[in-house]
C-alpha cells in the first residue's frame, strides 16, 4: 500500500493531477512519516472538479478513510428491477445487511436522509474504453478519471473492453490489469477477437476459466485495422458456444464502409459530415442482419453493441419475436442527440462528435428510445471514449483520422432518467433494470450486482427525481475538454453514491481512492444459455438425416 502510494504520487502525478511537488522536496523520513499518517486517511484531488481547490493528497478536506463505513439509508424509496418499497437500507463491510422499513442502529452508523427520493442500484455500464489506444493516441480518460466521472454520475461498475497485444489475449489482459491497477470503483472486461489460430482458440479458455471473462467482442468493422471477416466470426460463434461466453459484435459492413470513406473523398468531403456520409444506416443494418443469422445458424447468443439506427434495431427485433437469444444495446448518445453536431462549422464542435457506428439523423434516437422502453433494446450503455480536441484535430484534414469516440460515462443515468423516466416512456423499475439489473443478469453477476437484497454489494444510488442538473465540459469530471451534451439541463439527480459501502459522493463532492476499485470476476454460462442443449437436440432430430439408401448390385 505504502509503495502503490509512493508511485502514484511521484509517476502518476500529471494523470491524477496531484500536487506533491513540496511533498517530494522533503527529506525521505519526513516523507514516509507523512506518508504514514495519512495511510487511514487518504484520497485523491484531481482539480477543483473533486474537491475545493488547493486541497493536496492526503488531506482532510479531500479525504475518504479506507475503512468500510456502516450506513442505514432512511425512508426512501427502494427501486429494483422488479418493485419499489419504501425501506430503509442498511450497509456493513461493504455489503448490504438488511432491507425493511423502521431499521434502528447504533451511534456509529453514517445516516442518510433519502426521504421522498429514490433508492437504487449503481449503475453498470456495459460497454467502455478506458485508455485504449487509437493509432498510437491514448484516450484522455484511464481507470482513474474515467470512474471517478463515473462514480459521480451514479454509476458504480463497468466492463472495459480489452485488446490484443502482439495478437496474444493474454498480454492484452496483463497489459489491462496493469491500467486498472489505479480503479476506484469495481470493474469487469470483455475480451476483444482480432484473428483466429489455435493459440487464440486455447486464450479464450484461458480466459473463461481462468481469468473472469465471459463475452468477446467481434469487429465487422475497421478494415485493415481489427476488423474480422465471417469465417472467424463464424468460428468464434462456435468457440463462444462451447465455453458458455457470449459473442458481443460491432455490426457495420466494413467493406462498404471503406468504399464510403473513399468515396467521400473524392467528392472533396474531408470534414467530421464526412463520417456519417461514409458508413449510413444501412451498413449498419447489413451487418446486424449477418451477425444474427451466423449467430442464428450457429445456436449461440448474441449480443449487439452500440445499436444506433432503426434499420439495425428492426433486425434485432425480427430475431427476437422469432424466438432468437438477441441482446440490442443502445447507447446514451444514440437516445440523446442527432447528427446536426457533425455539421457544425467549427471543427472541433463537429468533431468531438465523431464515433462509430454515427450518431444519427432525428427520428434515429426516438426510435431508439421506444424500442427501449417497449423491449426490443435491453440495456443502456455508452461506448465511453474520450479525446480532447487536441487529439481530435488530427484529422482536421481527413475525417478518417479523427479518433473515434464520445464521452457519457458520468451523463449515462442522468440523462436516461431525463429522457426514459421524466418523459413518462419507462418506470422507474424499469430504470433500473435497463441501468444495472440487466446487464448483471447477462454477464452473470447477479444479483452481487444490479440489486439492492440482502447480501448484495453495497453499490447505491440515491436519485431525487426533482433535482435538476447541467453538463458542461467545465463542471464534468472527465478530463475532455469537450462534452457532447454540452448545456443539456433536466431533471432526476444523482445526490449520493455509495461504491463498495463507501459514501463516494455526497453534496457534489466526490471522494474516491486509487486502487479501491476490485475486479469482478464474470462466469460463463448465463441465463441466454439456458435451453441452448435442447434447442440443438430438437434442431437434429428435425434432420431426418442422413437418409438410408440401398446400394444397387449387379
């Protein structure tokens, strides 16, 4: 603990943004002795975004002891996927010890007032890249900042997608541990195909039992770069059966859309518009279709990342009413904005909203958005990958160059309640299950997460439905200098989060450790699974093959 603290605030002081210049001026005793101190009683400043300004490492005023508090939740309403109550919610050691109404406790326990607000689970954010690298760019937000932001937005876990290193899952997922070793929230990964041999093969098995991953993600995009083609895909369909992990799919036609980018330009289109033009609804609808019916022919689940058009969502909801194991994805940018951004005439407005598949033209989003609330889509993610302008400048002169990627991480659940909750389309149970619930119900982490019952972990949220709130870049939490809600106001507030019985945020102040963030293990098998065995019986005895014949003699 001692040393992960030496070199966080010495190697890491630029990314935390931690002042200890008159720290490492000292003599060395001074410094372990102050470093002694504050062991019990330590916590992070990242600007005056995570507490006053001024306020050094260590220092009361930013702090958050490392022990567990007891915390009894009084008088709120407590909302899961399936009811709401009003309870009160006691929390020890991290985990949630008891849900009833009219619980009495000792001196010692930290009371929160939830009168006439609502009780949640924390957020889970299935789908995130956090430092991940782009062209040799790494994205501005790593597992510190991007969970701080998280946490201050409600969200308490979120799977990461790790890639490749050399071609090796397993130097990837080394490579991953080591970003995350800063984490001060819980987290999972989803491991990224880029080829297929048998070494990759014998990794995913590796991983599925050997390291917590359940679900791998196949490109059918990014041509030249970690774009598949159906052969793999088909193959890892199959390898994903086997092992009882979930096939995730970026659906676009990376052919055509390479055809697209061409094409823009040589019409002289170079700016951000040029994205969108490149890789329309279609394509996306196209591949959608291919990766159901592969998934379809194989008898495997399959899950769609980042659903962000109707032609991809009627897809889905053709295999589903046909009975197939579909999981659509939608995004928050998908249900929040249009395309008007990518026109902007400043550069750098357009381009921070660049991210694949496109955010779509008006009447994308509603769509998504009934889909949502009828269904048809699962759960919420947002494909959190942030580049500051600097970063998105590059491709100032060829929009093919312009790191893809939005933020959301910390908008995520304000912004559904607005748009899902507010607006009158959803419940809030349904809330919570399109938030949390269900993506711990697919990777299989249920009800540890997504839920508020005893023995559950002690990952909260208290909403107050008539709190209000703002984005701006200035205000947020992630280190962009950009946000692509920007001035987006509405109502439902995150007053409170607690992460691991920790109280993390509370009056707009955010409290978070490095390193108190845990790796969840995922197993395999989840409820997609179930009946999968009968459903390839039933399709054999349907052969009626291989037909007996009689061979002719002379």
């Amino acid at each position: 603990m001692f040393i992960e603290l030496i070199e966080l605030s010495q190697s890491e002081s630029e990314t935390l943004r931690i002042s200890v210049m008159e720290l490492s001026s000292k003599t060395k005793p001074l410094l372990l002795l102050l470093l002694l101190l504050l062991f019990t009683f330590s916590s992070v400043s990242e600007s005056n975004q995570f507490c006053d300004a001024g306020i050094e490492y260590g220092e009361p005023g930013c702090g958050i002891s490392s022990s567990l508090s007891k915390i009894l939740i009084k008088g709120g309403t407590v909302v899961n996927a399936h009811k709401e109550e009003v309870a009160d919610v006691y929390v020890d050691d991290g985990i949630i010890i008891a849900v009833k109404p009219n619980i009495k406790v000792g001196e010692d326990v930290t009371v929160l007032d939830a009168t006439g607000k609502f009780v949640m689970p924390g957020g889970i954010d299935p789908h995130t890249h956090l430092a991940v690298e782009h062209r040799g760019l790494e994205s501005i937000d790593d597992f510190f900042s991007g969970q701080a932001a998280a946490l201050a937005g409600g969200t308490t876990m979120h799977i990461d997608f790790v890639f490749p290193v050399r071609d090796s899952l397993t130097a990837g997922f080394e490579a991953y541990e080591k970003k995350a070793r800063k984490s001060c929230m819980d987290y999972g990964f989803h491991m990224t195909i880029t080829k297929w041999d048998e070494v990759v093969s014998k990794e995913m098995e590796i991983m599925v039992k050997e390291k917590g991953i359940n679900s791998f993600k196949f490109f059918m995009a990014y041509k030249g770069a970690v774009m598949i083609n159906d052969e793999i895909l088909l193959e890892g369909l199959k390898k994903c059966k086997s092992l009882g992990a979930l096939a995730m799919v970026h659906a676009e036609n990376g052919d055509a859309v390479y055809e697209g980018q061409k094409r823009m330009i040589e019409l002289g289109i170079i700016g951000p518009e040029g994205h969108a033009l490149s890789r329309p609804p279609m394509l996306e609808g196209e591949a959608t279709s291919r990766a159901i019916r592969l998934a379809g022919f194989v008898n495997t689940p399959l899950y769609v990342v980042h659903v962000m058009s109707i032609d991809a969502m009627e897809e889905i909801a053709t295999a589903r009413k046909q009975g197939q194991r579909v999981i659509g994805e939608p995004i928050v940018s998908g249900l929040a904005l249009d395309e008007s951004g990518l026109w902007d005439p400043d550069f750098v407005t357009a381009a921070k909203f660049v991210m694949s598949p496109p955010i779509r033209a008006s009447g994308h989003d509603k769509a998504l958005q009934a889909a949502l609330s009828t269904g048809i889509l699962q759960l919420v993610g947002t494909d959190h990958a942030t580049y500051n302008s600097t970063q998105k400048a590059l491709g100032i002169d060829d929009f093919r160059k312009i790191p893809n990627g939005v933020n959301g991480i910390e908008e995520r659940m304000h912004l559904v309640w607005d748009i899902m909750v507010e607006s009158g389309q959803m419940s809030a149970t349904d809330y919570v299950r399109i938030t949390s619930t269900e993506c711990a119900r697919i990777f299989n982490i249920y009800p540890r997460k997504g839920a508020i019952f005893p023995g559950s972990d002690a990952d909260i949220i208290i909403l107050n439905p008539n709190s209000s709130f703002e984005i701006t870049a200035k205000s947020h939490h992630s280190r962009s200098d950009t946000n692509v809600y920007e001035g987006r106001r509405g109502k439902g507030k995150v007053e409170v989060t607690i992460a691991g019985g920790r109280i993390v945020w509370e009056n707009d102040e955010l409290k978070v450790v490095p390193g108190s963030g845990k790796y969840v293990e995922m197993p395999p098998f989840s409820y997609l699974f179930n009946g999968i065995k009968k459903g390839d019986a039933k399709y054999l005895s349907s052969l009626q093959a291989p037909v007996k014949r009689f061979k002719l003699t002379d």
